[in-house]
C-alpha cells in the first residue's frame, strides 16, 4: 500500500507565540491569524513485508533504518518521523519519506506541516482512527517531545485545514474561524522573502515564555497588545479592509520585537530599510524571529518594486499564493 500526503504551511499575520499554552489563558480575547500557502510538506508512506522502518527526510538529507519499535524509540536521526510511527504503532513495517519545499528554519511553520502530513498518512494506514481535532493534539504533543519546550499551536491549523484562519484562543480551547477573503487582493498586499538565516523557534519563544510565566509585566504586557492586534486583523480581514494589513503588521512587529533580544537581526533591519524606500509600509519576522523568512506589507501596487529590491539586497524572494485546502 502507498499512502501519499500534501500539506500548506502558513504565513502568520498576527498573534503569535500568545498560542503557547497557557499564556493565552491570562491574556482575555487572544487570538492568532494566519493562512495557509502554497509551499508544500509531502509525506510518502509505503508498507513493507520483512518488518523494517525505513525512514528518510529528503530535504534535510536524513535517514535511519530499524528493526524495531524499540530502536524506533531511541532514535534521533529522524526524530520526529520515527516517535510517530512509535505513537501510531502500524502493524507493518513501513518505508515513509518526506520532503519541505519551504527552506529549513524558514518560520512558516514546515515542521508542524510535516507533522500533520505523517500524522495524516500514519493515521490513514491505520483505518483513520484520529478525528481531525485529535491529530492535532497528536502533531502538538509530539513535536514538543523533539524539540522539548512548549509547542504553540497555531501552526498546526493551516496544514490541516488549509485557507485564512482566525484561531480565537479561550478557556474553552482553540475556536477556529475561516475568513472568506479575497486572496488575490491579500497577496497583492505582501511579499514573502527569506533572509538565508535559519532560525529556532523553540529558544526564542521559549525565553519569552518563561519571562511571562516568571511575571515580567513587560513581556505580559507586550503579548497582550500582540493579541489585541491579532484580533484587529481578524475583523479587518472580514471587513475586506486590506490596507489596513501593513499598518497591524507594523504595530505587531514593533510589540513582537520588544519581547526578546534576537528577534530582529541587523539583516532584517537592513532589509527592512530598503523595502520601505520602494513601498513597503511594514516587515515582521514569520514564526519566533532571528532570522528565517520575512513578510513585508506594502502598498498596493508596490509588491514588483519591493521584490526586486530584496533581490538586489541578497535575499530570497519566495512567491506565494493562499492554499485554501489543507492535509490532503
């Protein structure tokens, strides 16, 4: 049996790292907004008979090779492919390869991406077992065993539902709304680039979240106008108000790198700089920042002037459009 997956990862407009749980608990009205794009995670799975795990990550160059659910256990070759074939515990042996087109570390959320499209063959093999809403409890607690600091769930949403998605985060849980927009009127109003610097997002939100936690009102503070933001683009989104992207954006960014030291770089200030001299009218760093991907708003009409000046700045132009399906 061959079982094949697709999956968006997603540019995050507003509200992360208050998805963190349980920040978004002391934060009343928190909200993330993001949407899924058109740089695909794949996952191949194809069952074998001698009983073998053969696990391979294309576009990090990785693959390991067991006998065993116990050697699958210990692995840290393939990490998180190989503790969800442990979770799922498939009653064949299994040759399962994965590929990203977005680059490594880029803050568009490819590893959660890659999650949900193992998940979604994994659970597939196994008679679909999981609803939806649980596989992405699964991805979530998953992922955070590899990278083992709090996994925020946004980034779980658009690879498996695909579109723009306003996550209202509550005590109730995580309350999902698609917004129905115009997606070529939302693309026209940004442009996507990557700096050529991985970023981690584990340690950057993992300082942020212990100084929330260890009560610096600061960073409360900061994380509560993040929210607040989030929900302002949420309901200019429904109102159709796209150029009211870049001036949220700004304000977000300005909040968002206040948080941590590292969150900007000299590189995204540079960048930045150049940018708005042909049109853009903000930046924020995609995902935790230091580095990774960028998304600039600009002024309608501005998006060519804008991309050939991140071209001539040294910076990879990555073109884009909304993915309105998700884990297919």
């Amino acid at each position: 049996m061959i079982i094949e997956t697709k999956v968006p990862t997603r540019i995050d407009l507003a509200g992360g790292t208050i998805d963190l749980y349980p920040l978004f608990l002391f934060h009343e009205g928190a909200e993330t907004v993001n949407f899924g794009i058109d740089q695909y995670a794949r996952c191949c799975l194809e069952t074998r008979d001698d009983g073998k795990f053969i696990l391979e990550a294309t576009d990090r160059g990785a693959r390991a090779e067991y006998a065993s659910f116990e050697e699958l256990k210990h692995d840290s070759t393939v990490e998180l492919l190989s503790k969800l074939v442990y979770f799922f515990r498939p009653n064949t042996g299994l040759t399962i390869t994965t590929e990203a087109t977005a680059p490594a570390g880029a803050g568009l959320g490819g590893s959660s991406a890659l999650d949900i499209a193992i998940c979604g063959a994994l659970n597939q093999l196994s008679g679909n077992r999981y609803t939806p809403e649980e596989l992405l409890t699964i991805a979530q607690n998953v992922e955070t065993q590899v990278i083992k600091v709090p996994a925020g769930c946004q980034d779980y949403y658009p690879p498996m539902f695909g579109g723009v998605l306003a996550l209202q985060l509550t005590a109730e849980g995580v309350k999902r709304q698609r917004i129905e927009v115009d997606a070529e009127e939302l693309e026209s109003r940004l442009v996507l680039c990557y700096t050529g610097a991985q970023r981690n997002s584990g340690i950057n939100n993992w300082e942020i979240f212990k100084r929330h936690i260890d009560g610096n009102q600061q960073v409360i503070n900061l994380l509560g106008n993040i929210g607040r933001i989030a929900a302002e683009m949420h309901n200019a989104l429904i109102r159709k108000d796209y150029d009211m992207i870049g001036p949220l954006l700004d304000e977000e960014w300005q909040n968002r790198r206040q948080l941590a030291p590292g969150v900007s770089t000299p590189q995204i200030e540079e960048l930045a700089n150049a940018a708005k001299q042909q049109g853009a009218v903000a930046v924020k760093v995609c995902g935790a920042g230091g580095g990774g991907c960028v998304v600039f708003g600009v002024k309608k009409g501005s998006k060519p002037a804008v991309e050939s000046v991140l071209r001539s700045s040294g910076a990879e132009v990555i073109s884009f459009h909304v993915a309105e399906k998700g884990l297919t």
